[in-house]
C-alpha cells in the first residue's frame, strides 16, 4: 500500500465530499481521519488513501508525502 502511486495521490486528491470537501487528503486533520476510523472508512479507493493517510500521520511520515504536493 506504501506505494509511490498511493502517496502521489495523497499529495494530489482531494476530499469529495463532507466538512473538508475539497482539502487535499493529505491535508486533512488527523481528528477527522480518527473519526473515519471509528465510523468507518468509505469503500474502494478513497477509503484505502485515509486509511493510509491516517497511518502516515499517526507515525509522523506524512512530511513524505509534502514535497510531491508541489509536484502534483
């Protein structure tokens, strides 16, 4: 899952739908990703880019996923 593919969308999606529509997944408060955890991550694709955004901030790497921001 740790793939240079899934970080560079880390770094270039953005949240489809509720309270940060719009913000870049990365860039998501870690409170909100810790709500998905607890309520459930949304199905396909997008639920698997939390899950690992949420892992990436809770071990404190997700200053990896910063620099492909300007890049993407």
């Amino acid at each position: 899952m740790l793939e240079k593919e899934n970080l560079i969308k880390l770094a270039s999606v953005r949240m489809p739908f509720g309270k940060y529509s719009g913000r870049i997944l990365i860039d998501l408060p870690e409170e909100y990703l810790f709500w998905f955890d607890k309520k459930g991550f949304p199905n396909g694709e997008l639920g698997e880019l939390l899950k690992l955004c949420l892992a990436l901030k809770i071990e404190g790497l997700d200053g990896l996923v910063k620099p492909l921001k300007q890049k993407a």
